[in-house]
C-alpha cells in the first residue's frame, strides 16, 4: 500500500467560495506532502513504500433537466447523471474555478462535493516551478524514483473529452470540464518550456504571430505601456519572467528572480498584464502548423477568453497589393496536423464577435471609413498548407485547389490555430497582411520585404490590440459562443 497523506473526507457545499477553499486545501496539502517525500529522498531517505498523492475533485449529482435558464453557452450540465472533474493548480485558476462552481449551484440548484480522487499527482507536476530536485540524482537514485512516485502518465491526459471520442466506462461519471488535472499540469509545464514564461503571466486575450518584427513592435509598445503612469496595463513580462511594473508601481515579491535566458525559447513569449488577466499575451509560434498546434494545445487549458492570429500571407488575387489584409471568414485545412483530432470534412466557422471586432479595428487603426475598407482588407477564405514550397510542386494542382475553394490568401499557420480555437472552445480570429503574390510573379526580396515590414508591422499589430479592446469591452461572456459547443457538452467553460 502506498504511503498516502491524511485522509481529508469529502464534504458537500452550497457556496462557490467554500468549495474553492477546499480544493484549495486539498491541493495545498496533497502537494506539500509529496514534496516533502520527494525532499527527502533527494536527500537520502528512502521511504518503505511507495508514496502517493492525488488531486481533488469536484462532483454534481442532479436527477432532472431541468436548469434555470442561461444565456451562456457553458455553465450547466446536460441531464440527469453523476459529473466530476479532477483539478489543479487551484490558486492559479481561483477566478475561473469559482465561476464556473457559481454557475453549476446557480443553475442546478444542487450541492456541489469536494474531495479527494484516485487521480494520482506525478510528483514533478507537484514541485515548485523553480525546483530541479531530480537533478542532483544519480542513475541509480533516478531509477528508484520511479519504483516510489508517480510519473506522468500519458493514458490519464489525453484530449478524448475535447474531441469528442471519449467513452465512460461502466459506472463512470460523465466529464465536467474538457481537461482533467493530469493533462492540465503538462500543458503548464510545457508552457513553461516552449515561451520562457509561467502560466501565471498568460493573459486571457493572445496574439499569435509568425514574424519576430511584431514581438520586436509588442515590446517597444509594452515599454512605452510601463512609462506611463496612467496606463491600463501594470506589468510587462519577457522570456525568462523578466518584469517591468508600470511607472510608479512598486515591485512584487518574486520579480527579482527573473533572468532574460541567454538563448530565447522555442516559442517566446510577452505578456502585456491587465487586473484579472485581461490584458495581452504575444507569442512567436514561428513557422508552420506544427509550431501552431503544439503552442495552441498548451495555451488552451487555461481557457483564455479568444485567440487572434495576426501573420503574413501570400496574396492569391490579381486585385490584392502588398500590405493589403486578409479577414479569415473560411479555412481550407492543407495543414494535416490535426486531421486524427479533427477531422479536415469538420467546418470552422467563422465567430461574429470575433469578425466584426477586427473589421472595426482595421477602420479605427488605419482611420479608413467603413465604406472603404474594401480598399485595403478582404474578406475571405484562407488556405493553411504544410508545404511551405508549394510553388514549387509540378503543374497547376494547387492553384487549382485553391482556385476552387475561393481562396484569397496562404499561409501555414492560421487554420490551424483556428481548428484548434474550435476543438478547444476557444474564439479565434485571423488577420494576416499580403507579404507577397508568388502566383503574380511578386515573390519575397530582401529590399521589397524590409520595407513592407517597416511600412505594415506597427499597424497590424496595433489593429489586433485594438480588436482585443474591442472585444473587452464587449463583455467577454458573448465571446463564448454556442457555435463551439458539441451535442453532449461540457459544463466549465
């Protein structure tokens, strides 16, 4: 029998607040007793059995189907039936937890129970951000970590619940949220490692982007943000969690310990911080729709409230000039990187919120009426390919593909990213910008590229900022759109 921490019985609630205590103290207590384990055994003691913890979990029992109406997509269960979730990380995700705990008492009119599941923590998901215990291990000591405490395990964290192909087993309850608490903590740790950041600083509204130029224009722009004292935003976060607070504002506990690494990360991060974090996160996906998927699979456990693509694109129009924009309204899935989690006859619509808030940007931004911008932004379908030379290919197939769907523009990245807004339930909009025509004989040069740069990036980036206040100040509960939920849903949102 494993050595397990003290046994904290389940208890029933009617307040989101005490139920969130008690995830908390759950989390808190199941974590600090592995950690100390784990301390020990690196300083030598080898415990006599096996030690485990595992996470807290929330359950709603209800037998009708009846719920008080909503105008939210999320928040209420289907029918009659047992649903439970396991969760981490419960300071972190405090705000989103207890409103989505609100919403199922709100709705149901039941109790909700906490306790503590079967789920078993791997013990490097529960150690501090900053430890690296397991490195002072030898061979030897490392092979017996393995026979004393649980290492992830991939079987508990796949993506079934959001695909759509997750099965219960007999007397299994139905899911409440599309992650469980295993698959939620290997996203965190892989956040960590791809953009140089913690979780922590991820804000709720990101910008994805192919091009260094706009993290170069985000930063000066998060720069200027922290010398004004005035500013919305209070903090401005680079790679390696190096913090600038605003003009006036103190420093926190915890921004010392930052470093700018001497090499950047894969996919870096920036993160322009706003009070409940609405604010901005930028991140340098680079190139292709394997960089998209993996960085959209990550971000998308900590449920932000929409993520826009702002990137460039090969014009396919005789009409179009450098430095006009695309408005992605469709997508044509050439990408293949998601074609096991869904499927390329699966629709991605586009979201009204999403669209009318970029169209409204590039008006304000480029200070064009509306009856105008067809001048400078088209609205159409978008292919995303993973075959980066496709001119190259013999023949005409491609172009005719892309004559026949309507297409106005190429790139790699953004039906991917828009695919996975739509698996994960996040809203997702693309904005991308012609870099070059190569079916019009304009491919990229150096000269032409520099200047188009200079001439589009600080627009482009300023339009997906202002669509992001836009969008803000909309209200972010009719960014959640009916449109992105299945038959059988999910209550958390």
């Amino acid at each position: 029998m494993p050595q397990t921490p003290p046994f904290i019985a389940p208890t029933r609630h009617r307040n989101a607040d005490q139920a969130l205590a008690q995830i908390q103290r759950i989390y808190a207590e199941q974590t600090a007793y592995l950690r100390a384990a784990m301390q020990a055994f690196v300083a030598g003691t080898t415990p006599a059995q096996p030690v485990r913890a595992c996470y807290p979990f929330v359950r709603l029992h209800t037998s009708t189907v009846a719920r008080a109406p909503t105008h939210l997509a999320y928040g209420f269960v289907q029918g009659p039936g047992r649903y439970e979730t396991t969760l981490t990380c419960p300071d972190l995700f405090a705000h989103y937890y207890r409103e989505q705990l609100d919403l199922l008492l709100r709705n149901h009119g039941v109790e909700l129970e906490v306790g503590t599941s079967t789920q078993p923590i791997p013990v490097y998901f529960a150690l501090d951000a900053d430890d690296t215990l397991e490195g002072s291990l030898d061979h030897e000591r490392r092979l017996l970590l393995r026979d004393l405490f649980d290492l992830p395990d991939l079987t508990a964290m796949d993506d079934g619940i959001a695909n759509g192909t997750w099965e219960p087993r007999a007397g299994e309850a139905q899911p409440l949220a599309l992650f469980t608490a295993p698959r939620v903590d290997y996203s965190l740790q892989r956040l960590r490692h791809y953009t140089g950041t913690r979780p922590e600083w991820f804000q709720n509204f990101v910008l994805f982007t192919n091009y260094q130029f706009y993290i170069d224009e985000f930063m000066r722009l998060g720069h200027e943000e922290m010398r004004n004292p005035a500013s919305s935003y209070s903090a401005f976060v680079e790679p390696g969690n190096v913090v600038t607070r605003r003009a006036g504002a103190a420093a926190q506990a915890g921004d010392e310990l930052g470093r700018a690494p001497a090499r950047l990360p894969q996919m870096p991060a920036y993160h322009l911080v706003r009070e409940g974090h609405g604010g901005i996160t930028m991140v340098n996906i680079g190139v292709g729709p394997a960089n998209a998927k993996t960085i959209t699979d990550h971000v998308a456990v900590l449920r932000p409230h929409a993520w826009l693509m702002l990137g460039h694109c090969a014009g396919l129009r005789t009409t179009q000039q450098l430095g006009d924009y695309v408005l992605a309204h469709a997508y044509v899935r050439e990408d293949h990187v998601l074609d096991e989690e869904l499927p390329p006859w699966v629709p991605i619509p586009a979201l009204a919120e999403i669209q009318q808030a970029l169209q409204q940007a590039v008006a304000d931004v480029a200070q064009v009426p509306e009856s105008e911008l067809k001048r400078i932004m088209r609205t159409g379908t978008v292919a995303s390919t993973d075959n980066r030379n496709w001119e190259l290919l013999p023949g005409n197939t491609p172009q005719r593909r892309f004559s026949q769907s309507r297409a106005v523009a190429l790139d790699m990245e953004s039906a991917t990213i828009a695919a996975n807004g739509f698996r994960f339930r996040v809203p997702y909009g693309t904005l991308l910008c012609v870099s070059d025509k190569p079916l019009h004989g304009e491919i990229k040069l150096p000269g032409m590229a520099n200047h188009f740069y200079r001439e589009r990036v600080d627009q482009h980036l300023r339009i997906g900022m202002r669509a992001i206040e836009l969008l803000r100040a909309g209200g972010v509960a009719r960014l959640h759109s009916r449109k992105l939920r299945s038959f059988a849903e999910v209550a958390f949102q």
